[in-house]
C-alpha cells in the first residue's frame, strides 16, 4: 500500500485567506476574474450569489466589485472611478509588492522585463503599470528593441517556480544590466521548497488546473525527478493510479481549501468519513470493579470525549454514538434519570470545546421523549455549532426502527411517492452520509437497532474491549481492518 506523507506547508496561503475573508463579509457584489484560482471556492462564492465577470465593464454602474488577490492593472481602477463603483480591493500585498517595484522602475525610465506567463491575470495587471513591458522570450529574441548592455529592470509573477526566476534572471544578465525586484512570494517558495526536500518517488498536487502556484509545484516535482499528479477534485484523486508508488507526498496550491484537502488525504489513506460507535460494556466495567453503573457511565463519557478528540485528529468527518437507545427507557428509573442528567451535564460544559475545536453537535432520536431541560440543552448546543463542518452525532432515544417508522409517517404526511431516495429525506440527520464503518464494543455481535437504515453497507468491527477501556490503538485496529477491506457494495 502506497504511504501517504503530508507536506508543510500546504493550503492557502495568508494573501488567498485574506481575499476570501474579506469576500465574506460581502454580499450582492461582482468579483472581476476568479477571486482565487480554484473551483471549490468559486462555487462556494457562487451559491452564495457572487457573480464573475471578466471585465470591467461587466459591471452595472454603481455596483460593489471585488479585485482579486491577483490584482489589477491601473487602467481598471481608473475605469472602476469613472463608473463610481464601490471597489474592494482584495489585491495581495505581495502581489501589491510587485507592481510598486515594476512602478518604480518605469518612473526611473528603465524598461521592464516581467517574467511569467503573459495570460495569467496577474502578469497582465503588473503589465499595466508600465508603457511598453517586454516578455523574458522578448527581451532576448533577436528583434528585441533593447541594445546589447542596456539597463533594465525585472520582476516576475509571485507565484513562478523559484528556480526558473533565478535561471532566467541568470539568462538576462548575460546581454544586459539587470536591476531584479524578481522573486516569487514566501508562499509559493516555501511550498516548493517542501516537495524539493521530499524524498519519496511522487508528489501530489491537490489544487486547480487552473491556479498557477498548483501547476508550479507539479512542475517542482517533476524537476526533481518525481512522478508528479495534479488533482482538482474528489473524482480526479479517486482516478489517480498511484501503482509502484511507494511513498506519495501530498500537498496543494496557496488557493485550495482546507476541506478538499482533508478529504482527499482521508481517501488516499483509507480513512472512513463516517463512524459509528455501539458504545456497550459501561455497565459491566463498573460492576467488574464494584462500582455502581453511573460511575461506568461517567468513564464512558470520558473515554467518548478522547475518541471525537483522535477521530477529529485523523480526519473523520462523521462520529456518530449510540448513546440511548428507545428500549433503554426500560432501565431502572434511577439509572435513566442518572443518565439523562449526566447529558445534560456533559453537553453544557463541553460547550466552549465543540466550539473551539469547530465540531457540530447534533442528536438524533424522538426528541419528544426527552425532558424540556435536556432538549433546551441540546437545541441551544445544536445552534451554537450548526456552522460547523465537522459532526459529532449523538443517538438518544434512538431506534433504528423507530427511526424508519418515523420517516415512513412523515413521508406519508408529505404525500411524497417513496423512493430509497425520497425516503432518505425524513431520515433524522438525512445530509449525513452513510456510516462506512460501525464499531461495537464489548463482545456482542449484534447491531441493536441501530442505523438500520444507514448502516446497510458498512462494514463492522467487533472488540471485547469494555467502552470505557477502548484505547486509541483499539480505534487505530478498527480503521486498519476498514483500510484493507475492499468495499464491493453489491459490486464485484
Ligand atoms: S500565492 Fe503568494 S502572491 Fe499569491 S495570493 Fe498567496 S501570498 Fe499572495
């Protein structure tokens, strides 16, 4: 199986960050060109009812523009100010950097040389601040307007492979004087840096095709002699034939985000997005060591608090736990009551976690069977953290019967014709996706009722570690198993 190595850093960078938070605060605005290079983000922006135009003229008088981190060339500010358009500038100030240089150079008569490509938007922006730039391949063609010695001044696109900077920096001095403001941003060069230190046999390269750091650090990998693989989406990284590769460095462009990439790691390393635990064995830990059953409720609390803490550290999007089930109701009244107030307790001093380490808390079950504190405690936790992507999912009064009795109901009051598909939808968390694996703890080999309808091709793991003795090795055993499990899902 081929290793997985992440590269530092990878991810956006401080100027790509810096844009999409201040696109954020924004709303009813016009974006000239892509505000980053990367789809996912665009699309995220889009469905958020950003529109894109690529000129500037594309947007109506009196509307709010977006210049992107890429920047623009003064000829588009002075036509934003004609138009008496609200501009936000989201330019970055490496970006920024460069244009005051190639300014500068113009200002003292030099001629300009701006090595890149000359389609990027970022090259055509810096172009703009001088009367006649010349391209790397037009300053030494034969035709080339300078004389052999003249002074000139270079700077370059931010984000170019280092090496190519120094090269052609190289290459110019040979026919000319050069003053150099020439050098790619920190960003760009630290990534390259870490996949030219790294000693595995191929590189991948999480980012757009058409983001121009993304297709550098390809090149970079290339150069140094590794298999290179650029991937923009979850299909590509799916269709990727990493055969004869033994350690695979992944990184990704200063405009990809964090969510691609976390997803895209967790594929190649077998990791499964959704887990589901039959948290069982409270009981019969504290009777093993004379305690009453309350206190191996309160270990399995504590032992659930580390497990959301490794699956979050391992890139597990999903946890769900069958905390209690609608036949637990028939507990002794004093162990129910022990356990909905332990809830209740649990959730309103873990609030400030799940907000800090960005977890989404939800419950499903029948909340109408619950107490009006513990619902009002598990609604309110519910709303503080519904912005959150990654999900900690509670089963209390769960039944994965009365589950699909419930949906079954519902779909009938909605007159809904039923589907597999239509049926999903009055599912209790129906956004959520399948469980890929449900770990039951404890010795039994049963499912309980629970996720009837979800867990329909997970694959189990079964321990006879007591809940609250589960380890973080025991859930490494269990992801392990899943990893070399070859999931046919009726296929072949
Ligand atoms: S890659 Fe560099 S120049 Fe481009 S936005 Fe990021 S920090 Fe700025």
């Amino acid at each position: 199986m081929t290793r997985i190595e992440i590269l530092e850093p990878h991810g956006l960078c401080a100027g790509v960050n810096a844009a999409i938070a201040k696109a954020l605060t924004l709303r009813d605005v016009y974006c000239l060109h892509a505000l980053v290079h990367n789809e996912i983000v665009i699309g995220d922006l889009k469905a958020l009812g950003f529109r894109f135009v690529d000129g500037i003229e594309d947007v109506p008088d009196g509307a709010t523009v977006v210049f992107s981190a890429h920047g623009v060339s003064p000829r588009v500010r002075e036509a934003a100010a004609a138009r008496h358009l609200t501009v936000v500038d989201a330019t970055c100030p490496y970006v920024a950097k460069v244009h005051a240089a190639a300014r500068d150079f113009a200002r003292r008569g030099l001629p300009v040389v701006i090595l890149g490509d000359p389609d990027h938007v970022e090259f055509q922006g810096i172009a703009g601040e001088v009367p006649a730039p010349l391209t790397f391949a037009e300053a030494l063609s034969p035709a080339s307007p300078l004389a052999e010695g003249a002074r000139l001044g270079v700077v370059a696109q931010t984000t170019m492979n280092a090496d190519d900077v120094a090269r052609q920096v190289a290459d110019l001095r040979t026919r000319y004087a050069v003053e150099t403001a020439a050098e790619v941003c920190r960003a760009t060069k630290e990534r390259q840096d870490a996949v030219r230190a790294f000693a595995g046999d191929a590189v991948l390269v999480l980012g757009s095709r058409t983001s121009a750091n993304s297709r550098r650090l390809a090149d970079v990998a290339a150069a140094t002699g590794k298999r290179a693989f650029l991937a923009g989406t979850m299909d590509e990284v799916r269709a990727l034939d990493l055969a004869g590769v033994a350690t695979l460095g992944v990184t990704s462009g200063a405009s990809t985000p964090e969510r691609f990439f976390a997803d895209a790691v967790r594929f190649l390393k077998h990791v499964p997005q959704h887990v589901a635990i039959i948290m069982d064995g409270n009981g019969r830990w504290a009777t093993q060591r004379g305690k009453a059953r309350g206190e191996g409720h309160k270990a399995g609390a504590k032992t659930l608090g580390d497990v959301l803490d490794w699956c979050g550290a391992r890139g597990i999007r999903y946890l769900t736990v069958y905390a209690f089930s609608t036949e637990n109701w028939k507990r002794p009244k004093e162990e129910v009551d022990g356990l909905m107030s332990l809830f209740a307790r649990i959730l309103k001093a873990k609030e400030s976690r799940f907000v800090e380490s960005e977890v989404r808390f939800r419950m499903v079950g029948r909340r109408g069977d619950l107490s009006p504190n513990l619902l009002a405690v598990i609604e309110a936790l519910e709303a503080k953290t519904a912005r959150f992507e990654r999900q900690f999912i509670v089963a209390i009064s769960y039944g994965g019967r009365a589950e699909i009795v419930d949906a079954a109901n519902a779909a009938i009051r909605a007159g809904e014709p039923l589907t597999e598909e239509t049926f999903r939808r009055f599912l209790y968390a129906p956004d959520v996706p399948d469980p890929d694996l449900v770990i039951r703890t404890s010795g039994e080999l049963r499912t309980s009722n629970f996720l009837l309808w979800e867990s329909a091709y997970s694959e189990y793991y079964f321990t006879d570690t007591l809940w609250p003795d589960f380890t973080e090795a025991e859930l490494d055993r269990a992801l392990a198993s899943y990893a070399a499990r070859h999931r046919r899902k009726g296929g072949v």
